[in-house]
C-alpha cells in the first residue's frame, strides 16, 4: 500500500525546456545517461538530439581527449547511430584525488540528498519527468565485477522510491552466460534488466550494450507502445557480439534465466532475446514491458492523487478522484496499452473510498486499481491510501 501524501514530500523543479516523460505525457522510452568526467563543467542535465551537440559540451576533440569523455562519446554515439533520437546526458565532475574507481563510484552514488546539493543519480529527482529509463554506461568499463555489482544494488535501492525510472543494468565483460549467471545471484529487482554480451559496432567499438538497449526501447515505444515485449524484432544496426550465442548455448543454462540476449534470428537479422526483469518472482513483474509500464502508470496516478491530498475526505472527493483515473485508464485502453482479457469487459476497474470504520483523524481514500494487459492472463493489483 503506497501512501501517496509521501510521495509529494521532495521539491521538484519542472523540466523547462524537456519534453515531459511518462505515461501522463504520451511519452516514454526518453534514457538519462549518467557519465562522469574530469572537466570542470556544468553537471546538466543536457538534452541530446544528435552526436554532434555533446561536442559542444566536452570539446570538440572529443574521440581524442580523456579516457572518461572518450567512453562517453562511445555510448553516445552507439545510442544515435542505432536509431535513438533523444537522451538526456547527466556528468559528474571528478576531482581527481582518489582512485578513479572510488570517486566514480562514490560520486555518482552520492548520499546526499537535500533540494539544493543533490548529487549523482539523485539529481534527477530535482526535476520532474525528465526521462524514464536510466543507465550508465560507463560503469562496466570503470569498476571491477565485485565493485559493479554492489554499485548496481546501491542504484537499485534508491530505484524503489525513483518511478518511473527503469534500470538497463551492465553486467562486466564476462565470456559466457554461466559467468553471467554467477555474477547475477543476490539480485532481485523488478524496475531492472540486464542484456548480454558486450558488443562491437562499426566506427563505434566495442562496448557493453545498455546504450543499443536504450535506443530500441525508444524506437519501439514511439511504433508499438512500452507494453509491447521489446524482443524478436530485428536490431536496426548491425552489431558484432563478442560472445557468439545459439541455441545450444541457451539450453545450457540451469542455473538463471533472467536475462536478455542479443542473437540472430532464423531470418538472419539481429535481435534480442528474452525480455525479462532481474526480479525472482513469478508474477507479470517478471517482465520488461510490463514491468516498465506499471512503473509508469503509477508514477501517473500519483500525478493524479496530488490535487486531492489536501482535499476533505468525503465521498464526493473520492468519486471524483474515481471519475478522474477512470478517465485516464480509458485513454491507455484506447491505445492498446491496457488490453481487457475477457470481452465486454474493460481493461481496468478502479475504486475510491472512505473506509467505512475509519477513524476521523485518519483522514484517508483507500484507492485500488486493477488493469489487464494482452498475453497475460491475470490482472494486476495496485493499491494506495490518499
């Protein structure tokens, strides 16, 4: 049970000059790429439509300057030239006087967290509806496996409390899915996914492939929506993965199936396989697209509860705030985002209301959700008190 008052609680400046992200806004599939560099430059966040504007940002010598800047042209350059379009590009200045490992970690971990100091990760709160999907991409060529692995559970936990963001996870360069299964045990996340292997990309390199992800989730939330499974449809560039995987190779694997793959298809085109969550339950949070959509949903509703926090708690409140969300779940329905399981039922069913017994001093409107989506059977519950 979600208490919405508390949601509310953090400042947030609007995103001047952002197109808005989130299912409240028609758009999603928007990544924020977390990069640090040596530079003394404005952290951003920036928005990116094209290769060439990060030059204007770190230098134009950019493919021949700092290692740091240099993985972060990498990524970004792998993003535009496999079909994305958009990003928004977040930089944290190191300093220089501890190991680059300990300060990447360190700075873009930052515990900080008051409106005006917010550092790393958690600048992104300072701004609403900035993106949707969040990925660093250099963090699997900085940190060894055991460090990038408790860097991820840190992003992870501050991931709870971020809708609607969701994690693209890098896993190290590792040479086999076995090595890849080993390195997953301890995580468990339903806002998270990891794809493998690491990949090479003409006249970009080689480098782990959060940063392809990103892109085609966006291109296929703009054709098909963030509920369809984001897997079996042929890559748009042509990649060469360092780790050759065929079916033989997929069968193999006992041990630990959460996990996506990039490989060919029978057509001979790329794509990838699988589109699961780090999560270990067996519920419809296990996977991306839905996983990724509720995410957003909810970070919708909250947008839709805020105006009633202050409201008295009456009855009137409550079927207005019901009418409202009704309303703006029929719209998801129209688009084929919500899909009802039964015919001539809808695709959700929402209720708002005064406990019966409750106290005067609580003050609350419980409100329950459920939605349906296509292909999977059961609908899923989603409760909050306003």
């Amino acid at each position: 049970m979600f208490q919405i008052d508390e949601f509310f609680q953090n400042d947030k400046i609007k995103s001047d000059g952002f197109e808005s992200v989130g299912l409240s806004f028609g758009k999603t599939g928007v990544p924020v790429f977390f990069c640090a560099t040596k530079q003394k430059i404005e952290r951003g966040p920036f928005e990116l439509k094209n290769e060439s504007e990060l030059t204007e940002i770190l230098g134009s010598d950019i493919i021949n300057g700092a290692l740091l800047d240099r993985m972060t042209h990498t990524a970004v350059r792998a993003f535009f030239e496999s079909g994305g379009e958009r990003l928004i590009l977040v930089l944290l200045s190191l300093e220089g006087k501890a190991p680059i490992e300990t300060e990447y970690f360190d700075g873009l971990i930052c515990q900080q967290q008051d409106f005006v100091n917010r550092g790393g990760l958690h600048l992104v709160k300072d701004y609403d509806a900035l993106g949707d999907v969040m990925l660093f991409p250099q963090a699997a060529l900085i940190l060894k496996p055991d460090a990038l692995k408790d860097f991820y559970f840190k992003v992870q936990a501050t991931l709870e409390q971020m809708a609607p963001y969701f994690l693209v996870v890098d896993p190290p360069y590792l040479k086999s899915m076995d090595a890849l299964a080993q390195w997953l045990k301890g995580f468990d996340s339903r806002w998270s996914a990891v794809y493998f292997p690491w990949v090479s990309m003409e006249a970009v390199g080689f480098l782990p492939p959060s940063s392809i992800v990103a892109s085609q989730w966006q291109l296929w939330d703009g054709s098909y929506g963030c509920a369809e499974a984001p897997s079996n449809r042929p890559l748009l560039k042509k990649l060469t993965p360092l780790v050759e995987i065929g079916s033989a190779e997929l069968a193999a694997v006992k041990v630990d199936r959460r996990f996506n793959v990039i490989r060919y298809l029978p057509s001979g085109d790329q794509a990838f396989w699988g589109c699961s969550t780090l999560s270990h339950s067996t519920d419809a949070y296990r996977f991306i697209h839905i996983a990724r959509t509720v995410r957003s949903l909810e970070d919708a509703i909250l947008r839709l509860c805020e105006p009633y926090v202050f409201e008295p708690r009456t009855e009137a409140v409550a079927e207005k705030l019901q009418g409202q969300i009704e309303s703006f779940l029929s719209g998801l329905e129209e688009k084929g985002i919500l899909v009802a399981q039964v015919s001539d039922h809808r695709a959700f069913e929402v209720k708002a209301e005064i406990p019966k017994e409750q106290n005067p001093h609580d003050n609350e409107i419980l409100l329950n959700l459920w939605v349906s989506f296509e292909r999977y059977q059961d609908r899923l519950g989603l409760h909050y008190t306003v």
